[in-house]
C-alpha cells in the first residue's frame, strides 16, 4: 500500500483552514459583540461573547493536533477514514460557528436571553463535534504489519505501537466497531466499519487464525441495528400471587383521564373550595398514585409498548406475544398524555411566578431523579428498555410536583411593590398583552387582560402579592384589584 491513498497533505490542509476559519470568526464574533450593545443587557452580553470565546480553543486545538505522519513501508496494509470525512465536517463547522457569531442579531428583547443561550448552546457543541470529526479525519490510522503488528495514532495523533499477538476481534454492533484483542482481553488496538481497506484488515486477520473474523460476523455488520432485539412470550411458570389481582388491577391503566378531569376541576374551581395551595399540591401530586400501583405490582404494570408485530422504521424493538400482553397492564398509554396536559396547564394557570429559578430547577430536578431512582429499583430487570419511559414521565411530572410543592411550603402573601419594564401591546389574534416588572433585582412577564386604557406605564409602581417559602424560593403576582 502507498500513503497516497489517504491523501494526509490534503486533509492537513482541510484541517488547519477549518481551524483558522473558526478562529478568525470567534475572534470576529468576540470583537463585534464586544463593541455593540445587545438588547438583553449584561446577561445576554455575557453568553454570546461566551460563545464566541468557545470557538477560540476549536480553532486553535484543530492547528495543533495536525502531527506528522509516516507513509505506509513495503507490504503494510494502512487503515484509515474515508476521505469525505474531512471537507463534509469543515463545512459542516464553519456553518455552525458562522449561525452562532450572527445568532445574536436575532435578538429583540431580554425575554430572547433563554431561547438564545439554547441555540448557542447548541451550534457550540456541533462546531465541537464536526471539529473532531475533521481531527479524526486526518489522524486516526493504522498501518499493520503482515505478522500483525500495528502502529496506531487515534483521533489526536498520539501514536502506540501494538507488539502482541491477535487473538480474537470483539465485534460492537451498535457503533459498528472492531475491537482487536490480545489473549488476554486486552484491546491492542480497533477500527470502524466502513474504513478504507477494512475488508483487507480483516482477511488478514482471519488467515493468521484470528477468531471472530469470519463470514458470519461480517453479515452480522452489514445491518449493525437489528429490528427485533427480543420477544417477551409467557409461560405458567411466570405466574405470580400478584396475577390474582389481574382483574382488579387492568381497568387502573385507564382511571388517568378521570385523574386529568380531577386535577382540571382542582385547578380551575377547586382552590375556590380548598384553596390555592392544598388544591394545587393535591392536582399535581395526584399522578404518583399510578406510580404507586406500580412500585407495589412490578411485574404486572409496565412502563413500555410492546407491539405484537416489528413496526416500520423501529430500531432495536422489543415484541410480546398475546400471552405475554394478557398477563401485563400498560400504564404509559393513559399516563403519557395526562402527564403533559398537567405540565401544560400547571405552566399556564399559575398564579404566582417564581421568584428564584435556579432553586426551583435543582428541586425538579432531585423529585424527578428520586422518582426514577425508586421506579428503577423497582423494575425488573429483564425490562431494559423501559427506562427511558420511567425518565420521560419522571422529567414531565418533576416542575407540577416542585411547583406545588414550593407553593404548599409558602407562608400567607403579603404586599409589596415592583417597577414596571415594559408594557406590550396585543398581538393579531390575542385576547390581551403582557406586563414586564422588575422586583428585587429581577424581570417577570405576566399577561394583562381588561380595558388597555387601565394598564399601567413603563417606571410606574405596581402593587404585588409575594409568598416566601420554606425552600427559599418566594412566588409573586401581581395584584389584580
């Protein structure tokens, strides 16, 4: 083999461009947003030069880890990417660093600081990723000996020798990667599929008895996700003392849209009867009854769909037979939605707006881990795939359950007052428009209803309500009388 397959001068030339074209616009962003106001004020001006500053590093680490190379000796087999890696990833990097430096021009307000920060936060991580992409590109390479020896240099550069014998190749199929391994277990050295020469790697790997390298592997590569990963089938000697209860327990799948007509009543007339705390933390806490029935009957409740028959388009799916469907109940499918009604109508019927979000999102964030860690002790362990469920409805159920908790722990309201911002006008189609006030330091949105002409000005005063809470996190509004 010669080097010139791989064409490394050309893909060092990609290399240090990419690098120095995110560099020239890092250090462009930095300057201008540097020199020009933003609308969102210090905030807003500290996360975009931030993010123009994180492609300074990029760019400049993309030029260091450009080492040199040697070509391939006579009858070396050199491995290595393929070479539309390298200019689909350049590409891919400066129009990423390219919509993060003119991503701030889109800003009109400080309520764009959140949306804002998410999309740089965003276009950051993919000039990060297409810029290991084009490092890996180039420098990633193998050349192997014909007695099985192999210099390395992984996606920095940095070279190993690898003296050991072959023993066998331990093949992962998700990532569509070869591992070569010594007797012992220990990896000398891998490579992924799709490389130029991988076929040749291989066949030589199987002439020096290698295991693992054969035909049957190969196929098994060729469609590195399966479809049908599994089938739960049911035999009697699954039945527990807990299928006793089969009757009783299938019709709690479907008591959730009955919850959901619960928790609305609750939240619209039932802090009339019960008041606004003890109606909001019994509306929101209402869906860990479900969660309940779950912890106490593991084997028959279960988060996840298993589908009869392989659906089109569906990777790595998990099947059950008639049988199997008869003996379990599904909870996901009734609790799913109600789920995201209750996150929904507990964003948009609040009363009170929070006064610090920071605690506020470390307390979702310990409900919703509690809630998954005690799911997750609870679950079988043959049922993997449901974890993702158990997270989804934990992360949908964690701000109602903080919010009302928060607010349950809150003392009676007592006045005080906030400077109005900003006083913005209906939109097309709106019933009203929205207040902007500023209370100890902070900016709070709040629609406004009513006559127009009654609305307060930009400076002036307003009356406000605040509850402090146990937790440290005091709710606000805004006094409508």
């Amino acid at each position: 083999m010669t080097g010139q397959t791989t064409r490394l001068g050309s893909r060092t030339v990609v290399q240090r461009l990419a690098g120095a074209a995110v560099l020239v616009i890092g250090l462009g962003g930095f300057w201008y947003w540097w020199a020009h106001p933003l609308p969102g004020g210090a905030a807003m001006r500290q996360a975009v030069l931030a993010g123009q500053a994180f492609c300074l590093p990029v760019g400049l680490g993309q030029m260091v880890f450009c080492p040199s190379r040697r070509d391939p000796e006579e009858g070396e087999l050199e491995v290595c990417n393929s070479g539309w890696a390298a200019p689909v990833g350049a590409v891919m990097e400066l129009l990423y660093a390219a919509f993060l430096a003119l991503l701030p021009k889109l800003a009109t307000s400080a309520d764009d600081l959140t949306g804002l920060i998410a999309c740089g936060a965003f276009l950051a991580v993919g000039v990060l990723a297409m810029a290991i992409v084009v490092v890996a590109a180039r420098n990633e390479r193998l050349l192997v000996t014909p007695d099985g020896h192999a210099d390395c240099w992984n996606i920095w550069g940095w070279y190993r020798r690898a003296e050991e014998r072959p023993a066998f190749v331990r093949v992962r199929r998700w990532l569509g990667r070869y591992y070569v391994c010594d007797g012992s277990g220990r990896v000398l050295y891998h490579f992924d599929k799709g490389m130029i020469h991988e076929k040749a790697l291989l066949d030589l790997l199987q002439a020096r008895n290698v295991a693992n390298t054969g035909t049957a592997v190969r196929r098994r590569m060729t469609e590195p996700i399966p479809r049908v990963q599994a089938v739960e089938d049911w035999n009697e000697a699954d039945r527990l003392p807990a299928h006793r209860w089969m009757k009783w327990l299938r019709p709690v799948a479907w008591l959730p849209p009955v919850v959901l007509l619960v928790q609305w009543w609750l939240l619209v007339q039932g802090r009339n009867v019960l008041g606004l705390r003890s109606a909001s933390l019994l509306a929101c806490w209402l869906p860990l009854v479900f969660f309940g029935a779950y912890l106490a009957f593991p084997d028959i409740f279960v988060w996840e769909a298993y589908p009869l028959r392989p659906r089109l388009g569906g990777l790595r799916q998990v099947l059950a037979t008639p049988a199997w469907r008869r003996m379990h109940v599904r909870l996901w499918l009734t609790l799913l939605p109600v789920s995201g009604a209750l996150m929904w109508a507990v964003l948009e019927a609040r009363v009170f707006l929070v006064g610090r979000p920071v605690p506020l999102a470390v307390l979702c964030l310990a409900l919703g881990v509690a809630l998954a860690v005690v799911c997750e002790r609870r679950r079988p362990p043959e049922r993997r795939r449901e974890r993702g469920m158990i997270l989804m409805l934990a992360a949908m159920l964690a701000f109602p359950l903080s919010y009302s908790l928060n607010l349950a722990l809150t003392a009676p309201a007592v006045p005080d007052t906030g400077t109005v911002v900003e006083v913005r006008l209906p939109q097309e189609q709106e019933d009203g428009g929205s207040l902007v006030f500023r209370w100890e330091g902070r900016t709070f949105r709040t629609p406004l209803g009513g006559d127009p002409a009654t609305w307060p000005t930009p400076g002036e005063d307003i009356d406000l309500r605040v509850r402090q809470s146990l937790l440290n996190i005091p709710v606000v509004s805004v006094c409508r009388e």
